[in-house]
C-alpha cells in the first residue's frame, strides 16, 4: 500500500491540529475493539529529517491519514526536542490534544520515565476501554533500552547525552506490570532478540511482540496500512493483528522504490511460544555445555553460519534458528534436542519480513554470542534468560577458546 500521507495532507492537518490547542478532550469514548497507542520518544536525535522526510512528521501523518473510528481509538503521546509534548487522539485529519493527561500536555514529558509509559496506558484506557490494546513505541532501540530522552540542550549542535534517561526492558515490564497489552511493537532496530523477547514473556508483559531482529532504514511500520486493515477488520484478534502488521510492512517494502531497503527485516512473536523455546535450549545447552572443548569447532562453525546482515556480526549477534539447524547438520548426538528447539522456534515466530539480503539471514529472533566475555554487555546479566543455562553455554565456550 503506498503511504497516503503526502505533504499538502501534511500541511492541513498540522494546521487543523493548531486549531485545537488548548481543547480539554479528556472525555471517555465507547467501548471500542482496539486501543492503538503510538509512544513517539523523539525527545533525541530523531527528531529531525532524514533525506528530507521529517520524521515526526511522518509518522503521525500516517496515523492521521486513517485516524480513529467507532470501532479504533488511536492515540499517540509525542515527545520532542524542540517543541512542547502532548498526548493526541489521532482523527482523520486532525490531532486533539489530550489535555487531562498528567495536567502537562503541551510542557515536557519524560519518555524515559516508566511511569510516563504506565500513565500513557492507563488514561487511554480510561478514555476508551478496549477489547484489544497494540502499544507500539516509537524510538531507537538496543539490548539496553527500548527508548531514550535527552534532557541536556545540544551543545554546538550535537545532542547531550550526558543527560539522558534510558527507558530499559525491566522497566518496560515494571510499566506495563497488570495492564492489558495484547502487542507490544517496537518501531526501531535490534529488540528481535531472545533475551528481549524472554524477558517481556515471562512477565507477561504481552501476548505478542512485533519488531526487528536487524537494524531497519528510517521507514518502520507502515501505521496507514496497519490502520486501514484494523479498521476495515475490527474483529480480527490479537494474534492475526500481529501478523498482519508484518504483512502489511512487507507489502509497503515490495513497492518502488522501498524495495532498495535491502537490509530490512520485521518478525511477529508470540511470547508464550518463548518459554517453551527457551526451556528446550535450556535442555540443548545442558547436554553441549559439558561436552564443549569437544565440540567447539561444531559451534564456532555454526556461529560463523548464523551471521546476520547489517553489521550484527560485530555486535555478536547472531541468528538463533540459522546457528540452531547449522548445530544439527555437523552433528547427530543431540538431535532430539535440536528438533525440539528448531520446532519450538517455528512457533514462537508467527510471521516474518525480510527483503533482499536478509531473506536467507535472519529466520526472526537473533541471539547474542559474544566471542569474548569482555564483549558482552554489562546489562545482560540483568535480564532472565542468560540464567536459564545460555550463560553457562558461553562461559563453556569461551573457556574452550581460552577466553575467560
């Protein structure tokens, strides 16, 4: 679908959203199907153009290019570096701003604050209380933190962040402790990952997480599409709006001239299928971690097979599903336990885009695989899953390599 939001559509609904300033819209709309929540951290270096497309911009005109509906409430709470912050019901055509929210829209928010992020979630709610809610943030992302807000004014030019408020996963799962998400959606690269996903499913934080396993070009989701399906589909569930998010980013990448984002790649996955994924690596890791000096050739070859595409490899990361099968074809003596993880990965991955080089790259969840134990994060000791034998399989590995 080619993006409806063009820049005379641009112009007059940033001009009718001015005509609205100052308006208390904090009234409760009716029950709807779906709540569709976009929480743009843009208070940071993406709050600029990109090849002369202002990011910000973009995003919500696309959101205003369909809006909210009888069956859809879309909301959007946008956080700048240079302009005042508001929380918006998103129309056709037109921002409302939510001004009951906090008391502070039109002043600062921080988008790094997990009570920013609880707050988002619950007025909404209590605006439109939903059978189905799709959280989609909207930022730069990395194994340490889903958003960011910059406090510091730039200096000659640059932004600080020597004063910046990260908003990390644990505290994702803190905001998000009790409320209803059925999708959480990462509009940014690098969250597509086990620990990520580990750690939002086994604290229930939502039933389905969409997102990319790769870095991504500035264009994310496809938020008129998405929409134009939601509303003309209100009924569909949880699950199949997951997917068609997927499908519908890949359909806006197969037209001219998206198709030059060959490094693209977006997954659906479902987070229950990850606590099963993660209890047959547990069963895999436990029979080669003590048997690694004998296998770490078989290893390092499958690490060096599951490279990714868009500089993952000297990140260590790599492909769980490529490093999995790329294990099972140097070796039979686990292959009970091979089988168990490749079909358990097959589940917990609902739906997948990839375009050009990524397509025989990335199967939809990474991993991380340092070669070093000084290369590994110092996050990553925070999050569940390492505990759950991977950081036994690493220390065994590097051990093997004489790296400890």
């Amino acid at each position: 679908m080619i993006r409806k939001a063009t820049a005379v559509t641009l112009a007059a609904a940033f001009l009718a959203m001015s005509m609205f300033v100052g308006t208390n819209a904090g009234a409760q709309d009716n029950h709807v199907k779906w709540s569709f929540l976009v929480y743009l951290a843009a208070d940071n270096h993406l709050d600029g153009d990109v090849y002369g497309v202002p990011l910000v911009e973009d995003a919500l005109g696309q959101l205003m290019s369909v809006g909210s509906t009888d069956s859809v409430a879309v909301h959007a709470l946008v956080d700048r570096h240079s302009e005042p912050d508001n929380l918006f019901k998103v129309n056709k055509g037109e921002l409302v701003p939510m001004t009951g929210f906090f008391a502070l829209s039109g002043t600062e928010f921080n988008t790094g604050d997990p009570n920013t992020l609880r707050s988002f979630v619950e007025y909404t709610e209590s605006l439109a209380p939903a059978e189905y809610t799709s959280l989609i943030i909207w930022d730069s992302g990395s194994l340490g933190y889903i958003a960011k807000d910059v406090q510091g004014e730039p200096i000659h030019g640059y932004y600080n962040y020597d004063i910046v408020d990260y908003l990390t996963h644990q505290e994702v799962v803190q905001a998000l402790d009790g409320l209803n998400v059925d999708i959480l959606g990462a509009d940014e690269c690098n969250i597509g990952y086990m620990e990520i996903a580990y750690e939002y499913a086994v604290h229930q934080t939502a039933r389905y997480l969409v997102t990319a396993p790769t870095y991504i070009g500035w264009r994310g989701f496809p938020y008129d599409a998405i929409l134009a399906e939601m509303t003309e589909h209100p009924d569909m569930d949880a699950r199949h709006a997951a997917v068609m998010m997927v499908e519908q980013r890949q359909l806006f990448l197969d037209q001219p001239p998206y198709q030059m984002e060959r490094t693209n790649a977006f997954s659906a996955i479902d987070l229950a299928k990850v606590k099963d994924l993660a209890s047959s690596l547990k069963v895999l890791t436990g029979l080669v971690t003590p048997k690694m000096a004998d296998y770490i050739n078989i290893v390092n070859k499958a690490r060096s097979q599951a490279n990714m595409a868009y500089a993952q490899n000297p990140m260590n990361r790599i492909d769980l599903m490529t490093f999995v099968k790329s294990l099972d074809a140097k070796s039979s003596e686990f292959d009970g336990a091979l089988d168990a993880v490749i079909s358990d990965l097959d589940a917990a991955v609902m739906a997948l885009q990839t375009t050009g080089t990524t397509d025989h790259m990335t199967s939809g969840l990474g991993i991380y695989m340092p070669n070093h134990p000084s290369e590994l994060p110092d996050i990553y000791r925070v999050f569940a899953f390492p505990a759950e034998g991977w950081m036994a399989f690493l220390e065994a590995y590097w051990s093997a390599h004489g790296k400890t």
